[in-house]
C-alpha cells in the first residue's frame, strides 16, 4: 500500500448526499479481483452517456477537475453495500482523499485498507472547500497528515480528526496484513512455543472421547 503523508493536488467539488458505492462502481465492473483498470469507471453513469461519451459537464470530465487527486463531497458518503471495489476506483483515478460531513462506515473502514484518507468535517467547512473546489484557481489543496490539516488556496488551514493507529498505518503505507507481518517474529515465537502443546491438548482430548463409556 503507498504510504500517505502529504499531497498537493486539485480538489474536485461533487457536492450530492448519499453517493452509494453502486455510483462510485457499478456493479457490472465487479468481475475482477484485480484493481488496477477500474479507475476509467469511476461514476460511470454520471461520467458517461449510453455510448461512452462524457458528459461534459461532469466535474471529473473538465479541467482540472479529471487530475482530482482530492474529493470534496457530502454526507452519508460510500452508503450501500460493502464492496471494497468502490475504493479500488477512486484510488486508481488518482483519489487519495475525501472530503465529507460524514462517511457510511464499512466505506470509510475500507478507505484507510487501501490507502485513502476519508476526512470527516462539519457542513459549513465541508461547504467552504465546495466553494473554493469550484475555482480553477482555488482548487489545489494540500492535505498533510502528520498535521492533521487541509491547507486551502486562500491560505487558511482546517484542522481534521484522524484515530491515531490509522494514521500510522496510513503514514507507514500498512494494510491489516501488513500490520500483522510487522510481527511476524513474536507470532513465529508464539507458534513454536504454544504449537506442541496444542498438539497434547488435541491428542489428549481425543483418547479421553475414545475411552468415554
């Protein structure tokens, strides 16, 4: 998983309520188990018409809003089933933060799995990064994580809450898995040594069934 610290990209304005994940992915993209090539499908039915046109007037389909590295959009963000592909998505179109008032939680758990930083903040702040998302000459924000701030293209900072194991692990680029492995010599030291009594304990409770009346 690619390490996530700090980045300075376009933020893309998609101000819409309770975007589910068969929005962010339809579920005809679902086939695969690979993640890379998923990106060209992102809000595939908001991007494109019947012929796979664009629609022009979609944010990620105008510049400089289709080089987004940050999304600002609104509540109840990723609703809907649980499908890790959504994220998968918008991490290959380039999305490497969201921005909303609020996140479904499956959703949001999935986000830091992959390397995307969901940012939950009030309305009225989530509303201001709208408007200056808006501005081509606005729209670039630095997203730092160590500091926990959104650096805006007016020159303000927003401060934002982040639970601090995921933070490490965002910082450090570890999934689950790899949080696991960075113990893999204490697990391998516990297996040896709990492994051959586990193995009495089986074998034990086995004679003791046999020799039950």
């Amino acid at each position: 998983m690619q390490p996530f610290e700090r980045i300075t990209g376009v933020a893309a304005s998609l101000p819409l309520v309770n975007i589910d994940t068969d929005k962010i992915l339809a579920g005809q993209f679902l086939k695969t188990t690979q993640r890379a090539g998923l990106g060209v499908h992102l809000f595939d039915a908001m991007r494109y018409d019947d012929r796979g046109a664009e629609h022009a007037d979609f944010v990620l389909n105008r510049e400089p809003w289709r080089r987004a590295e940050i999304l600002i959009t609104g509540e109840n963000f990723g609703c809907g089933s649980s499908r890790e592909h959504a994220p998968w998505a918008l991490l290959d179109f380039g999305i490497r933060c969201i921005v909303a008032p609020s996140f479904a939680d499956i959703f949001y758990n999935n986000c830091f799995k992959n390397g995307i930083l969901p940012i939950a903040l009030p309305a009225d702040e989530v509303d201001r990064l709208h408007c200056l998302a808006t501005d081509p000459g606005l729209a670039t924000m630095t997203v730092d994580l160590p500091s926990q701030t959104v650096s805006v293209g007016d020159g303000d900072e927003i401060g934002f809450e982040v639970d601090p194991d995921r933070k490490q692990a965002l910082m450090e680029g570890h999934d689950e898995i790899g949080q696991s492995l960075l113990a893999i010599d204490a697990i391998r030291a516990w297996e040896l040594r709990t492994g051959d009594r586990w193995g009495r304990d089986i074998v034990a409770g086995d004679l003791a069934e046999t020799a039950a009346p």
